[in-house]
C-alpha cells in the first residue's frame, strides 16, 4: 500500500462526543448519555486490542474531566459490537469508575459495554444500566417468545427447505 501516514487521536474525538452529548442533555436535569460506536473509534487503535478491564480504566480516564464539568451527568455508557466467530468467552471487570461487560450476542458478535459513572452517587441507577447490557444477549429471545415465534433467534436464521429436484435438470438426464 501506498499513501499518506494518517495519524488520528481517536481518544480526544471520542470525549468531544461525549462531551457534545453532556451539553445537549444540561437542561435535562440529572442525566444519563449513552455513545454507541459504529466503529468511530479505529480498529487499529491500540484502545480496539485492549482487554475489557483496561477498556474500562482508559475509557474511565478519557471520560473524568466531562464527569467533572458535566455536574448533571449521572454517569455515561460506551457500547460497541464486532462480529467474532467463535465469540470470545464473557468477562465482566468492575472498579469505583464503573463497569464493563463483554458479551456474546446472537449471530457470532460480541458486544462490549461499559457504564461510567460518577464515584457511585447513584449506584441504584448504574446497577440498572449494568443489568440491562448484562441481559443483553437474552433480549432478543425474550421478543420472540412474546411474539409466540417458538426456536428463538434460530427460528429467524432457519434456512427454508430446498426446493424439488426437476427432472428438466439433472447430471444423470443425459
């Protein structure tokens, strides 16, 4: 390959984003924010390679001087899929910054999570945040069930049957 050597500080777009959604939600009183990267943050930046447990600490420290500017912000989520075949095994690390998840969610993805929050002021709240990314993977079941659809996310990736062999085309017709 030839061209240019792009440089980007995905790092500092990232809290810019963050930060816009702080400034967005200030007349809303106590409030959450929730950044779903659809892989804005560049998949070779060393943050993709990272474990989820020092996700959770970079991203904690990215996202510290909005926290502290942002007063009405409760905490903040992150959230990315990739597709992973097979998924890598679920993980969960947790610190007094927040919490990250990784989970296996159907049709060979993976999706990290991870909830921010403000030095626990609400851990009622964060533990919902938490809850709901940790049922993630189960949602999609739980529609279908309700939709009477029996066999799950299975139900929707069953390929129909195969149509009839015609006796116009075979190997053998010769």
């Amino acid at each position: 390959m030839r061209g240019p050597y792009i440089e980007s500080d995905d790092g500092s777009r990232l809290a810019r984003k963050i930060d816009q959604k702080g400034a967005q939600t200030r007349t809303a009183g106590l409030a959450w924010v929730w950044v779903e990267d659809y892989g804005g943050i560049h998949p070779l930046s060393d943050f993709n390679s990272m474990p989820i447990d020092e996700k959770l600490g970079a991203l904690a420290d990215l996202a510290a001087p909005v926290l502290a500017d942002r007063l009405h912000l409760a905490g903040i989520g992150w959230s990315a899929a990739q597709w992973s075949s097979p998924p890598p095994s679920d993980s969960q690390a947790q610190t007094e910054s927040g919490v990250a998840l990784q989970r296996a969610v159907p049709v060979d993805r993976v999706r990290q999570s991870i909830i921010l929050n403000r030095r626990l002021i609400l851990p009622d709240q964060t533990a919902r945040v938490v809850q709901l990314c940790d049922a993630e993977p189960r949602w999609l079941d739980w529609a279908l069930a309700q939709l009477e659809i029996t066999g799950g996310v299975n139900a929707l990736l069953t390929q129909p049957p195969s149509a009839p062999k015609s006796r116009l085309w075979t190997p053998s017709s010769r």
